[in-house]
C-alpha cells in the first residue's frame, strides 16, 4: 500500500554514465515532485509536474530530464552522470500548491 | 537559497522531557509545515499552520507562527525514543507563479531522545 514509490533504493555507478530513477503514486495528486538532499541534508526542489505539465525547473543542468507519461508518474532520467550528482533524490506528491507533501523513501545515488 | 532554518542544529534529550526547536525565514508566506525525516527514510508531513493561524496542535506536538518576527517553534512534549529524528520546516509562499507550489526547506535539527 505503499503511496509513494521510487525505484531503486540505491544506484551505484560510474562518471558519465546515464541512470534513470522511477517514481510512482497511488495517492490520486495532481501534482508531482523530485527534490535532492545533499550529504547535509539541505533539501532543494528540482521539478514539479502538475497534470504531466511542468510547473517548476529550478535551474538544474539540463543533463537531468524528467518525464511525467500520465499524472501517477513521474521519471528522472540523468545524462553524463558527474561526482557532484552523488546525493539521495526523492520523489514527493500533493494535491496542489499548498498542500503537504508526501514523499518516497529516496534513491541514494552514488557516483563514483 | 535556503527560505527556513532551523535552531539548534542538534538536540539531545532525554525520553519524557520536551524538544523544542525553531524556524526562522525571509519572506512572506502563505503557511508553514512541519515534517520529520527518520534515517534512511523519506519525510513525513507532521503539522501544517497558515499564516493566519498563531497555534497549532496535534497530538504531543504545538506549533506556533509569528509573521512579524517571520518565525516558527515546534514543541513535541513527553518525547519518546521513537522521535529521534530530523525535523524541518518548509515555507510556501502561495499561488505567484514564480513560487506555485515550490516549498522551500530548512537544513533541519536532528533530534536524539535517549531512553
């Protein structure tokens, strides 16, 4: 019954490779998140979807693209991974501005 | 930038005393949340006040907001073991399309209740 998922947990892999992170919710929001916590746990919105239309992009390279196929998912996909990369990203998911969040367990990417 | 912060960064307390722990930010806002992270984990929701709203509580928790000194308290009382946690504010701002939906978060106080 889990409400929010992401897939993997953990994901270990070498500089300039490309890796992908998979979030999914069953909690019927309208509005999806992904969000970085770095090893200080400072936490940084990345993106936001509302309806599969992208609402925020806060000035990340564009080595990261999200994809959003239908309101209950919402992908990460990373170009030419670099060290800095290395953090836990977490997907989240609300009804809207405003609205608490509800967010993943996080994926714990490592470059290495 | 960072809209919240936390003080103190660490709390160590033991089991049945109160933690409190603050929230100060910069601009204005539309309602502030609480949420708790535990290791290894992703963050849960705790409290949500409006800026309206000067108290708050559920449960063992009480939040307060003061808009004019742009600042926030969370107080869990009688802590128990399982509150250890990271806990953290997050502002948002309201419906400008500039900041439709984007809660910015504090760096959080790590809370240790020892039994």
């Amino acid at each position: 019954d889990t409400a929010v998922s992401q897939t993997p947990k953990y994901l270990v892999t070498q500089m300039g490779n490309d890796k992908s992170i998979k979030c999914e919710q069953n909690l019927g929001h309208d509005t999806m998140y992904w969000y970085k916590q770095d090893s200080k746990k400072f936490l940084k919105i990345m993106f936001s979807y509302n309806n599969k239309e992208l609402i925020i992009n806060e000035t990340v390279p564009n080595r990261f693209s999200p994809k959003s196929p239908d309101k209950a998912h919402l992908n990460l996909h990373i170009n030419s991974l670099e060290l800095g990369d290395s953090a836990v990203y977490f997907c989240a998911s609300s009804f809207g501005a405003g609205s608490p969040l509800h967010f993943g367990n996080g994926t714990r990417l490592t470059v290495t | 930038s960072q809209q919240g912060e936390e003080d103190p960064q660490a709390l160590s307390i033991q089991e049945g005393e109160n933690a409190t722990m603050n929230c100060s930010y910069k601009t204005s806002i539309n309602n502030l949340q609480w949420y708790r992270q535990n290791s290894g984990r992703g963050l849960v929701h705790l409290i949500l006040i409006r800026s309206n709203e000067r108290e708050k509580h559920s449960g063992r928790l009480r939040v307060t907001l003061d808009t004019s000194k742009k600042s926030s308290s969370l107080l869990i009382t009688a802590s128990r073991a399982a509150d250890t946690a990271s806990y953290f504010c997050a502002t948002d701002a309201g419906y400008s399309t500039d900041s439709w939906g984007k809660l910015q978060f504090g760096a959080g106080t790590q809370v240790v209740v020892t039994p």
